[in-house]
C-alpha cells in the first residue's frame, strides 16, 4: 500500500504534487519506477501512458512520436506497444533496433529515459490475444485502415473503399522495447537528481 507524502514547510506543499514518502534508496526509486510504469498502463489520465518513441530514420535523421504504452514486465525489463505494421517505425526498426522511450511527469516533477533494443512481431499468438481485446474496442479501426500510416491522401482516397460485408485482416504489430538502461531525473526545489541504472548497475550522475 502506499503512503501519502507529508509536507512539513508550508513552502513544500504549494505545488499540488500527490508524492509519496521521498525516495531515499536506489531501492526505493527502482520500485517506484516500477511501480508508476504498471499504472500508466491501465490508468488512461497518467501522464506516463503517452511517451515518446524515438528511433532512427531511413535517412539515418533522429524520428520521434507519441506512442501508447501497453505492457510493463515486473521488473522492468521490456516495455510493449502497439503500432500498425505498416508504419515507418517498423521499417527503421527492423534496420536499426536501438530505440528511446521518454516520459514526463508534471505531477512528479521526473523525466524517465530508457534506452532500449526493440523487436517487432508481426504474427503469433501474442499479436492473436492482443488483437483478440482490441478488435472489440474503439481503436480497432486503428488498424484496419486500407491506407498505411504517412500515406499520402488525396480526395477519393480518403474514403474508405471496404464493403459493410467485409472483413478487412487487421494490420496491428507488436513492439517489444528490451530495456538496457534507464536515466532518471528528478527535478526538486531542493535540489535536482539524477541516476542511471540497469538490471546491475546504479550511478549517481550530476543532474
């Protein structure tokens, strides 16, 4: 169960931040990293729900993008997300798997970087369950769009050409972000911090 964080100087509580008891320990960061990754995941207002994806581009020029994150292991050792399999990113990843997640919290006051080595499944019985739960929701249409991501639209193709009858295949994609490291950074009025860590290693680093 968590505990609520109780701010003793008038001054400490003027910005509304719901913080827990402070983070002393590489422990206690390390668990509550965790922690706030598995609820992003189900809980649509936390501002870790939406990172940004950065990869490499065809023209080996940095790309970034706004992506859902859907899964968390325990302990952070992958993160999933989705994407239409037809999407650039998949093509950049297949030709250069590094990838970069960056999250943001206002309500923490942390920036979360995670660099990552990612893989993308096309089919499986993974890509079957998932798409098995998402085909009843809104977002099935997602990816059942005849037009890929970043095509070029014009008026008579901006229509969608299926018939009521059909069933078009789905174009949903896995990615699952193997995670090397992550650096955490946690700005306070008491001062900044920062840390970067693996699965074995922990270092302070200046903020």
């Amino acid at each position: 169960a968590s505990i609520s964080f109780q701010c003793r100087p008038r001054r400490a509580c003027e910005k509304d931040n719901p913080l827990e008891t402070p983070l002393l320990t590489e422990a206690d960061i390390r668990h509550r990293i965790g922690m706030e990754l598995q609820r992003a995941t189900t809980d649509r207002h936390h501002e870790w729900r939406t990172p940004v994806l950065a990869t490499v581009g065809a023209d080996h020029a940095p790309q970034a993008r706004t992506v859902v994150l859907r899964q968390v292991d325990t302990p952070v050792s992958a993160l999933q997300i989705f994407t239409d399999r037809r999407s650039p990113k998949v093509a950049e990843l297949a030709a250069s798997p590094h990838a970069t997640l960056v999250f943001w919290s206002t309500r923490l006051s942390w920036q979360l970087r995670v660099r990552t080595r990612a893989a993308v499944q096309h089919s499986g019985p993974e890509v079957d369950a998932a798409w098995a739960r998402i085909s009843q929701s809104a977002a099935a249409g997602d990816y059942l769009s005849a037009h890929a991501p970043g095509a070029a639209l014009t008026l008579a193709t901006s229509k969608s050409t299926a018939g009521k009858d059909e069933l078009p295949a789905h174009h949903l994609a896995l990615i699952t972000l193997q995670v090397l490291d992550m650096d955490w950074l946690e700005l306070a009025r008491s001062g900044h911090r920062r840390a970067v860590f693996s699965a074995e290693q922990w270092e302070w680093r200046g903020p």
